[in-house]
C-alpha cells in the first residue's frame, strides 16, 4: 500500500458504499438531528441453521471460563457435554450437579481424549498445558476450542501448528470477539475507507475489583487430597502445594501470561482480524505492580507499544496497548482505528465512526482556495455527512461468544475453515506474550510477523 494513495477519493468511495449497502441490506439509518450530527444503524444478528447432527463435547478445565464456555457452546442445538476434566474435585462433583449423574469426570484429560464419544473438547486449562492438550487432542481426532492465549511460550506453538496440519483437525482459539458483529462491521467498514489510511490505533482495559484482578475465592476444602498438584505442575519447576497458586493460577510467571496474554491478546485478535495483519515487528513493554502486592509475580499495570509494517492490506502504522486493574473508572474496555480521515471505536457490539470535514487534512492548499470563494461569493453551504455514525447490534444479539462457538462446531461439523486457526492463534499470542519479555528483561523484542519467529 503506497502513503497517501486513497487520499481524496476514500471518502466518496466510503459515503457511497455505505448508502448502496444500506439499502441492499434493507438497513435504516436514523438521523438524530443537525445539531448532533449523529446517525444510528442497527446491525441485525446472524440467522444460524439448526443443527442435522449432535456433537459430543467435553471440557478440559472445569473452572470459570471452561464452565462459562460450556454454558455457551450447550445453547447451541445439537450440542451435549457428556465428560469433564479438572484437577480440583469440587468443580468436579459442580459439574455432575448441573450436567447430571452420567457425566463422566476424570483428573486426566487423556482419558477425555481415549473415548470415542468425544468429538470436541474445550481446553480451558491454566495456560502452561494449553500447547500439550491441544495437540494431543487433535492428534486423537477431536476438534479444539483452545482458550486464549493459544500457548504459554512461543517457542510451544509449532507443535500446536504442526498438529493441526498433519491431522487437519479443526482448531480455534478462544478470542471470541474475533466473530462478534462489532468486529465484522468495523472490518468492512476499514476496507471502505471510512477512516481513510490508518495510521495508529490504541486499545484499552480496566478492571477495578478483587475477581476482575484475578484474586478468586480458594474452597475451604482445598488440600492435597482434593487438588491434583502434581498433575497441575506438569513440567513447571516443582514446589510445594499451594492453593493460592493453584486456584489464582494467572498471578504466576510458572502457569500464567499475565495482563498481556489475557487481555492483550483480544485485542491483537480483533484488531489483526480487522486490518488483516499478521503482526508488529518491534515490541517494548512498562508497567508495574502498582496496588495488588498479593504475592502475584506479573504488573497489575501494563502498556505495549508496537510497530507494524506496511503489507498489502495496510500501511505502517503504530499500536498502544494498556491494562490497568487499578482503574478507578472501571469497567472500560475499547480499541480505537485512527486515521488521516476518522476514526472509529470498537467494541464487540457496537462500532463508533467519527469522520472529520470533507476535504482531507493535508489538503491545505484547496481548503484556502475555498475559504477565499466563499470570502468573496454568497455560496451555498455543503451537506455534510454526519460527524459520528453509530453501529449497534440489534436487540437479541446472543453475543460474540455465542458466534464463535458457532463458527467452531460449524468447522467440526463440516470440516469449514474457523475464524481463529493456529497460525492466527499464535500471531495474536506472539506479541502479548513479547511485552512479557520486554517488560520482565528491560528491552525491545523483535518479532518476525510474517515468520512468525523471535529475531
């Protein structure tokens, strides 16, 4: 993409598009009024077939995601848990209590992987098994729904990879505002033009409450004989069984990515999913532990900076990431496209466009010319397309973590390409888990996106 080249013709193209597409669609823009220069538009939920078969589905790691997952993928037709995995016996018996009696329960999740009723699992492990269980799953036939992030170190990733190519499995990645309505929209609406070249984009997420920070409640009855610690451990340094590490496992460097590989990896997601990127090429990470001295090892504070290189589908441009579990606001979260044009936010329901004057910024030299016609002549004024346009998902919207789990059983079903494959998994990964690097030794990591290797 050559700087400058969609200048002046971007935003016609864009007004243009947008009106046809909305009649297409059968859209109905509301003007709000003059003054606001606002307009809204509804964007209608996905109308999903039923199922004309039943997948068999088991979840490996019984805690709050996994179950939240499960809650999702059973509303879908034709899907039914039939075993569950855990290492702690009380989410365990949890699990039999709301699934029924027949559930089959185990500590080992190769037992899950050896029956032949399973045809998908979920892998919602602390993050250190998720490269060892996904691709043993998919070397036993089972499409995965790994959470994110996809792996726990880089290096972990070529495994999960080469899995998923010599088995052809379907694998995806948890992300799940990878498939909301907000990030489709804004995805056609920057392919359209409407905020002209991109030049930086930012993203944000605050938390401000002990769960949301990552303190859960340890069981009265956690001990030894209820917790399996060594199966946890797995090929992490050995130590002493600790409830606190077990049960607020992403606290520790050992089974954890932190801030970064929890939250910073949704928003890699979205955004390479918008702009089709495969990644930065320059990664430098600050932060700090500023108000959670729990014990925990990783910053309750963290901002990325990211440089991404100019490809075919966007120019260069800059990236500025921050967490913050210490926000007295609380609850924010938003990843912002700017360019020379506009600028939208987005979030997995809703997309914001504002849009600045008709004449590009640069474009000095004609915005004179006009002021000196309009000085000298009593010339009509311009109609002006609205200043800010909101996209919202219609009521009865079943969410983004109900689309991506449809877009996964789509792919077990009918072998279809998922929205978050492994390669994808892993350059959204790659630059979340870089800031911890960067952070912890103090230094710029490069990274090769197209590669996808540590330079």
């Amino acid at each position: 993409m050559v700087p400058g080249s969609k200048t002046g013709t971007t935003r016609r193209k864009f007004l243009g598009k947008m009106a046809s597409a909305a009649l297409a669609a059968g859209a109905t823009p509301h003007v709000l009024s003059a003054s606001e220069g606002r307009s809204v538009e509804l964007l209608p939920p996905r109308r999903h077939q039923e199922a004309n078969d039943q997948i068999q589905l088991a979840v490996i790691g019984s805690g709050g995601m996994g179950m939240s997952d499960v809650d999702t993928a059973t509303q879908i037709p034709g899907v039914r848990l039939v075993a569950a995995c855990d290492l702690y016996d009380g989410r365990l018996a949890s699990a039999r209590g709301k699934f029924g009696g027949d559930l089959f329960t185990t500590r080992d999740y190769r037992e899950v992987l050896a029956r032949d009723d399973v045809d998908a699992v979920i892998v919602a492990t602390p993050d250190h098994w998720h490269s060892k269980i996904s691709s043993d799953a998919l070397r036993a036939g089972k499409g995965v729904y790994c959470e994110k992030p996809m792996v726990h170190a880089i290096p972990q990733a070529r495994d999960v990879i080469q899995a998923q190519k010599e088995t052809g499995g379907t694998f995806q990645v948890g992300s799940q505002g990878m498939s909301s309505l907000g990030n489709e929209k804004a995805k056609e609406l920057f392919e359209d033009g409407a905020i002209g070249e991109l030049n930086y984009a930012e993203g944000f997420w605050a938390r401000n409450d002990p769960v949301g920070a990552w303190q859960y409640a340890i069981p009265d009855d956690a001990s030894e004989e209820t917790v399996d610690w060594d199966r946890f451990l797995g090929q992490a340094p050995a130590t002493a069984f600790d409830p606190v590490r077990f049960f607020r496992w992403r606290n520790y460097k050992d089974y954890g990515t932190g801030v970064s590989g929890d939250l910073f990896v949704h928003l890699f997601s979205s955004l390479h999913f918008i702009v089709a990127s495969v990644g930065p090429k320059t990664i430098m990470a600050q932060g700090g532990l500023r108000y959670w001295k729990d014990g925990r090892e990783v910053p309750d504070v963290l901002l990325g900076m990211f440089d991404y290189p100019e490809t075919q589908s966007h120019p260069p441009f800059n990236l500025s990431l921050r967490v913050n579990f210490v926000d007295g606001t609380s609850g924010s979260t938003f990843l912002r496209l700017v360019g020379n044009e506009g600028a939208m936010d987005v979030t997995w329901t809703d997309v914001v466009l504002r849009r600045n004057k008709v004449n590009g910024p640069m474009d000095v030299f004609a915005q004179r010319k006009a002021d000196e016609m309009e000085a000298m002549t009593s010339a009509r004024k311009q109609m002006l397309p609205p200043a800010e346009s909101v996209f919202m998902a219609e009521r009865g919207y079943r969410g983004a973590h109900f689309d991506h789990f449809m877009n996964f059983f789509s792919g077990v079903r009918n072998g279809t390409p998922v929205a978050e494959n492994a390669a994808f998994g892993l350059r959204a990964a790659a630059p979340a888990l870089a800031c911890n690097n960067s952070y912890f030794e103090g230094r710029i990591v490069r990274w090769n996106p197209e590669a996808m290797t540590l330079s």
